[in-house]
C-alpha cells in the first residue's frame, strides 16, 4: 500500500483530522488545568499517570476517561 500524503486526502479527510485534533488538544489542555488544581486525593490513580497519559495521541479517549473515571467527585 502506498504511503498517503496530506495532499492526496479529500476535503472532508482533511477537516475531520483538523477537527479530531483540536478537539483533543482542547480535552488535554482542559485535563492538564483540572489535574494542576485538584488535590491528589481526589484523583483515582496517580496524578502523574494521568498526565503522562496526555502524550498518548488517542482521539480524546484518555481525557474523556480521566472526566468520567479519573476524579473522585
């Protein structure tokens, strides 16, 4: 299979990768700022865990995770 170059992806190709990326981006970033300012005890896990986790490309999965399973509410 040949290796794809941005300029042989569609339009739409194109946009939902731009698209995926700042969404990401925007959950990590907003991920980063709760972990900064949330006291280690209400954080399921360690704290560095979690924000070694943001080098991990993933969709938006990780922070997605870290807001529904990460915090102790």
């Amino acid at each position: 299979m040949a290796k794809r170059r941005w300029r042989d992806l569609s339009r739409s190709q194109k946009r939902t990768i731009i698209v995926v990326g700042v969404v990401e981006t925007a959950l990590k970033t907003a991920m980063a700022v709760d972990l900064k300012r949330r006291p280690a005890q209400q954080v399921r896990g360690p704290k560095w865990l979690w924000a070694g986790s943001t080098l991990i490309n993933s969709g938006g999965v990780v922070p997605i995770a870290y807001f529904l399973f990460g915090r102790i509410r």
